[in-house]
C-alpha cells in the first residue's frame, strides 16, 4: 500500500465519564456525540483492490469479513483509511421486536476455517460503520481538526446498506435520548468527541458513557486464581446464576450468566476462606444434586440445550481448564454490570455487596431492567439483518 498513513495506525480510545458532557454556554459547539457500537473496533485501509482491516490491537482481520472487504471496494474511495466499528444486525429472537446487534454471531466470525467464515458471512453478514476519516487520497487527515475530518466523512455519502456514516448530533438533549433509546437496539452508550482535536492514537482523550446496572445474582460456584497455591488459596473468579422461573412460582433452573473477578491479592485470599465452607466435595449426594452437576455434557455447557453451565470449551478458551469448584447454593450477591448479551452478562461483572436478606430462588431475570426498544434500521436502514435488507 502506498497511503500517507502506513499500517498500523492505533484507534484512538475513550476514558469512561459518569455523565453526557454538557455543550458550553454561549460559545460554539464544543463536542459531537455518537452512538457507542457494540463490535470490533476497525481501521480500514484501501488502496485500489488491496483492502486491510485492523483490529484494536493492529491485528488484520479482513480474512474473517470477506463481504466487509467487498463492500468497502464499492462504497469507500480508491485510496483512503477510516475508523469505525464493524457490527452484526440480527433479528429479534423472537420474531415480535425489531433487529438488534448481536456481538455473540459477530464474535463467530473469527474462526481459522475459511469454509466457516464464508458461510457464516452469508447467513450473517456484517457491516461496516464509518465515524472518522483519517486519509483521502494522498492527504494525510489526521492532523486536521476533526470537524473538518467529519466534513469529509459527510462528502463520502455512505449510507449502506453495507458501509454507513454514524449519526452524529452537537445537541447534547439529543444524545442523552440516544443513551437510553439505543440500547434497545444493542448499542453500548454514547461517545462524545472534542471537534477541535485532532486524531490521537492508542490515547484516550474520547469520552464514553455506558450503562451500568445492579442484579442481585446467586453464587454456585468458583474458579481459583493462576497463582493460587496449596498453601495461600486465591479465588480468581466467581460464578454467578440467575433462575430462568418465575419469582411468584417455579423459579425453574439456575442458568449459568457470568463471573465476577478482579480482586486484590488480599480479597482473593479472604474470599476463599469465606467460602471454604460452602464447597460441595466431589462423590456426594450434594455434588449430583449441584444444579451445575451436568456441566460437562456438551449440549449443556454451550447452551444448545437451551440452558447454560459454566465450562464450555471454545475458539475462545483455547484449552483452558475451565472446570470449577461448585459450592452449596445459599449465598446472592449484588453485582455490577453494564448489559446483557443474550441470557448472559456482556461483560466481567463486578461483585458490589453480599445480600444476606436475599433468597436464592428469587433472583431470577424478571429483575433485570428491560431496555427502551429502538430499531436497528432506523440507525442502519437497510443493513443485513434488519427490515429491508437481506
């Protein structure tokens, strides 16, 4: 390639913020919001027919979306390099509701079979979104302020179906409505971008504000830390339940939704001997009763059964001992978490305060906060996955 910005350039990143950051009285517009993609971070680079798609960490990743490459060759110049997210639109599950990201068939893609990537390019194809111009031509653009950067996005007209321009807004109202009405549609909150700033790599001197919430969750069991040791045990993580039933009946069965971890050193040691009590020893009629006793069966820990355990090997774990030690079901939790992906936790959670007050059987998912509706297409007209596109 022969562009003024050689491969790789890294994205520039966010710091997170508590809040929308307000526009200063009487003066010109200090910031731009955005919609927060949930996908990969992409930096795109075209140079003719050659097309390379970086990852976060600068990793090549255009093998894995063979339709993102075709696109950009169609909708993007002969010779530039953008930033922008590369996101999957699904339908909703359940036929009723409007499409949604869905990070979980995007994570899919990332397979060392090229018959598996092509196919699942097919049945789920995925699409670029643009929010930055870093090059044209033989113009290096990076330098410049980015209002002018997103003038140059807006002369680009990407309006898909395949390659999109974000939506953007200076009214910071309309970004704290996007905050709450976007994440029905699975995005992740809102970024706020300085327009004088010109293009910073690898430095977070973005703004992002994300959704965080409270569950009240069951703890069923635990995995120790890498370093944990005979003689100073250390819990690595927590593994954390809710019931799929009904709290005024049946709560059903204790579905597996993620793991709370990150602890200091100390809080690890104190943790393990807190729950030493609890544990559940192999052979005993407690141990088969675990409602995670069958976590091994395959058709169980990855959920194609329709329930979930913890344990299940993947692309992901790369054979990892991902067994557990499981622990009487009698202790709730409160935890942190930002949104759901499916019936699971998105990300890591965050252990807040134990519940004492709490019965197990009651956390169930009817507490979790159900999210504004918004339509995908309306972000993404046109897009695969949602009405209108194939």
């Amino acid at each position: 390639m022969t562009l003024p910005l050689t491969p790789p350039v890294l994205p520039m990143l966010a710091k997170s913020v508590p809040a929308v950051p307000d526009q200063p009285a009487g003066a010109d517009p200090e910031w731009v919001y955005e919609p927060k993609w949930d996908g990969f971070r992409a930096i795109v680079y075209r140079d003719g027919d050659d097309v390379r798609i970086d990852s976060r960490n600068a990793r090549p990743m255009q093998r894995y979306f063979p339709e993102v490459v075709a696109a950009v060759t169609q909708a993007l110049p002969p010779r530039c390099v953008v930033d922008g997210e590369i996101v999957v639109a699904r339908p909703d599950t359940t036929g009723a509701g409007p499409a949604r990201l869905d990070f979980d068939a995007l994570s899919q893609r990332i397979h060392p079979a090229d018959s598996r990537v092509r196919m699942l390019a097919d049945q789920t194809p995925a699409s670029l979104v643009v929010f930055d111009v870093l090059a044209l031509g033989d113009e290096d653009l990076s330098r410049r302020p980015l209002a002018e950067r997103l003038a140059a996005l807006d002369d680009l007209g990407l309006s898909g179906p395949h390659v999109f321009a974000t939506p953007r807004t200076t009214d910071a109202g309309v970004a704290r409505e996007w905050f709450e009405a976007f994440e029905g549609a699975g995005l992740d909150g809102v970024v706020a971008k300085g327009l004088d700033g010109r293009y910073e790599p690898n430095k977070r001197t973005l703004l992002k504000v994300k959704h965080a919430r409270t569950a009240d969750v069951v703890l069923a069991g635990f995995r120790l830390h890498k370093t944990s040791t005979a003689d100073r045990p250390l819990i690595g993580s927590l593994l954390l339940g809710l019931y799929d039933g009904d709290e005024d009946g049946d709560p059903g069965r204790l579905q597996f939704v993620g793991v709370a971890a990150s602890f200091p050193a100390a809080r690890r040691a104190a943790l393990h001997a807190e729950l030493a009590p609890l544990v559940v020893e192999p052979g005993t009629p407690q141990a088969d009763e675990h409602p995670w006793a069958d976590w091994q069966d395959p058709a169980v820990a990855d959920g194609s059964a329709g329930e979930r355990r913890p344990g299940a090997q993947s692309r992901w774990s790369a054979g990892k001992d991902l067994s557990f030690t499981p622990l009487r079901v009698e202790r709730v939790l409160e935890v942190g978490y930002d949104h759901m992906e499916g019936t699971r936790f998105r990300h890591t959670a965050q252990l807040k305060r134990w519940r004492p007050d709490r019965d197990p059987t009651s956390c169930t998912y009817a507490q979790l906060e159900e999210p504004v509706r918004y339509d995908l297409a309306s972000l993404l007209p046109g897009a695969p996955g949602t009405a209108g596109g194939r």
